[in-house]
C-alpha cells in the first residue's frame, strides 16, 4: 500500500509559472486594495470593478503553463498516494498532471450564483460579464473565497493532512489563517519538509526539514529523497 503524501501549495509555486501574487509589500493587489476587489463589500460596491479584477487574472491564468515543480508533484503519484491541497486558484496541479487536487480558496476558472453557491459553472473563456446571470436568475460571481467568507473546504483539507505519512510545504510560508493551522493536524511522527525561500523560523523543529528555495529548485533537490525513502 502506497504512502500518503499530502502536499499544501502556495502562491510560490504558481509565481513560477508567470503567476503574480497579487499582494504586493504595500498590501495592495495589483494596485487596489484587497477590499476593493476580494471582499462581499467590495462586490456591492462595484461588480464591474470585481469582475475585471478576475477577469484580467483569468486571463493570465489561461495562458500560464505549469512548471517543473508542479510536473514533479504529478511525477510523485507512480510512488505516493499524493494528494495536493493548494490556496492557488489557478489549475496548474491540473494540467500539471496531478489528479487529486482540493482548492481551499476557490477555482479562478469557474464560476457561481450569487444566490445560490451549489450553483457552480465551468468558464469557457476568461470572461464573467455583468448581465452574465445562473439559472436562478441571478449575477454570477468569481468562484472564489474572499476575505471575510467561511473557506468551506477546510474540513475536508484537515482530514486529509492528518491522514498524511508525509507532509510537504510548496510555496508558503503557511502565515494566514485558517489554512496556517493544516500544519498542526498532522501526527507528531510525520516528517515534514518545507520548500520556501522565506522559511520562518518557527519551523526548526526535528519534524521538519527545511529547504529554502523556490518550488522549482527545491522540488527537484526534494524529488529523489521522496522516491528514496
């Protein structure tokens, strides 16, 4: 029976692939205010404003290609049970090849009924316009989490990393809240091995091993311990 591998995802692994990661050291995405733009406030205020905003990072999206570490991750399933738990929005574990893969934060390339969030559609192009309406009727919206909403997959994300063997960190420093606290489900046997540059300090515990590099590099200097152990 193979060993599983649970893998949490951040913005570091997309930023690889061409992706931004939209918050900038002044707070603000893309030059606007998170609440502007990733808020139930800032979609009452202005609709249009919202849908631009993802508009133009669906765009982006669609003309990225996964990288080296996301290829590696999918590489990983002939040898572990891998199961990708990402706050990425984008689908670059999908094309990347991986086929277990659980979006925390929402998929950039679908997208919902503002009345009804079951009502969930698959985006053809990059475009959700205003007029763009589910079958209820009612203004479709990003299908995504935003600040101030309940991130409804994290129950099932918690039950997954406590079932892992083995945890890994790619691309996060894993510092905002809820999906910071996936780290202390798992059991205090599992290793865990953190690839991030900015790999804080709280992590010099003997369960973790730390390797402070982007995805890419640290994905492949982590990729033969894996298949060794």
């Amino acid at each position: 029976m193979q060993k599983k591998l649970v893998v949490l995802t951040g913005a570091g692994i997309s930023a690889e692939s061409g992706i931004p990661t939209f918050r900038g050291a002044d707070g603000l995405w893309e030059g606007h205010d998170v609440m502007e733009v990733a808020s139930p406030q800032g979609w009452e205020k202005d609709q249009a404003l919202v849908l631009d905003f993802y508009n133009q990072r669906r765009k982006a999206v669609l003309e990225a290609e996964p990288n080296e570490a996301h290829k590696i991750l999918a590489e990983l399933e002939a040898h572990y049970d891998v199961q990708i738990i990402t706050q990425n929005i984008d689908d670059l574990h999908e094309r990347g090849g991986s086929s277990k893969v659980l979006h925390l934060h929402g998929e950039i390339k679908k997208a919902r009924s503002c009345v009804d969030e079951n009502l969930v559609y698959e985006l053809e192009g990059w475009e959700i316009k205003e007029g763009d309406l589910c079958e209820k009727g009612s203004q479709l919206r990003p299908h995504i989490v935003w600040f101030g909403e309940i991130v409804p997959m994290m129950e099932p994300a918690a039950r997954i990393t406590a079932s892992a063997d083995i945890l890994l960190v790619v691309g996060t420093s894993l510092q905002v809240y809820p999906a910071a606290g996936l780290i202390h489900e798992v059991n205090c046997d599992v290793p865990i091995y953190v690839v991030d540059p900015s790999t804080p300090d709280y992590y010099g515990s003997n369960q973790i091993t730390a390797i402070p590099k982007g995805a890419v590099e640290g994905m492949k200097e982590l990729k033969e311990k894996l298949i060794a152990l």
